[in-house]
C-alpha cells in the first residue's frame, strides 16, 4: 500500500540514499500536533508506507530524525531534527522529498 504522503531522502554529503531515518507523520491543528504515523526509511530512502491511504485536507508535519541518522557514520550535525510542514488539499498522492547534509536541507513537492 502506498500512504497518501511519502518521502524519499538523499544524502548529498554523501551522493546516496539515506537509509534508516525514522520520520514522523503529525497533523497539525493550530497549536496541537497530533503524531498519526512513524516509519523509517529503506535502503533506497524512500518510506511509502508512512499513515493511511487518504488524508483529509489539513496541514500536515513530516519530521526527519537527522540527529540519529548522522550519528550511525558518527558525523556532526547541526540539524538533530528536520522539520517539513505541508499542507494537504487534494486527493491525490503527495511526495515530500527531502535533500539532506549535515549543515542544511531543502525540501519540495515531488511527484
């Protein structure tokens, strides 16, 4: 099954995929976040199994647990945790990939 929302991260210090990032899926109402899925990603850094096949239009938070993923090549970071908020307002498939290193990131609406 692929969810309403996936991820693919590449690690561009590196040329490669980021593999093993756990990402959280919240939605975000005002000022309560409320955490709806948690995954990780594979070996191809892509996570397509991440909360239900349809979401309902809202705003949505997509955090990358960077901090960890660096600390498995025992690399220093400044970015411990990756935060991507979108919002959704349609029904079709929203893919948010994520372009990571350690001292930054950029994040757009993939397809």
């Amino acid at each position: 099954m692929t969810s309403h929302v996936t991820t693919h991260v590449l690690d561009t210090a590196l040329g490669r995929p980021a593999s093993g990032v756990t990402v959280t899926l919240s939605l975000v109402d005002e000022r309560v976040v409320e955490r709806m899925a948690v995954g990780t990603t594979d070996d191809d850094g892509r996570l397509t199994d991440l909360g239900p096949k349809h979401l309902a239009p809202a705003t949505y938070r997509l955090t990358f647990e960077t901090g960890a993923y660096f600390a498995l090549d025992d690399r220093a970071t400044c970015l411990p945790v990756v935060e991507v908020t979108f919002t959704v307002d349609s029904p079709e498939h929203h893919h948010v990939p994520v372009l990571l290193s350690p001292f930054g990131y950029s994040a757009y609406r993939g397809s």
